[in-house]
C-alpha cells in the first residue's frame, strides 16, 4: 500500500491510504486522525474543520 501526501500545513499532514480513506496527521504529537472522503478536496475541508476545533496545550 502506497500512501500519498495530499497537503501539507505547518504542523499538519493530509495521506490518502486508498479508497475514501485519508489520514490526518499532527506532525508535532504524531496525532492521527482518521477521514473518510469522497475526494481529496472534501478531504481538506474536512481537515480544515478539525484542525481549527483541535487546540493542543503547551508542554
């Protein structure tokens, strides 16, 4: 299984795993969040969405 980067933010990473699966991934905690999409722009609104409602506190 080949994985394929989508986008790439400051601290974010989009994978497409295969099908509608992608992956969401928080470079810093290695945080993984799971997307299921019908393509790679729905994808990235999804992500969009997390990324804005996931605050991480400062160690």
């Amino acid at each position: 299984m080949q994985r394929t980067i989508i986008h790439q933010w400051r601290d974010w990473l989009l994978e497409y795993i295969d099908g509608d699966n992608y992956e969401l991934i928080q470079k810093d905690t290695q945080e993984v969040f799971a997307i299921v999409a019908k393509d790679a722009m729905d994808a990235e609104n999804r992500c969009q969405k997390i990324i804005k409602n996931t605050k991480h506190e400062p160690v």
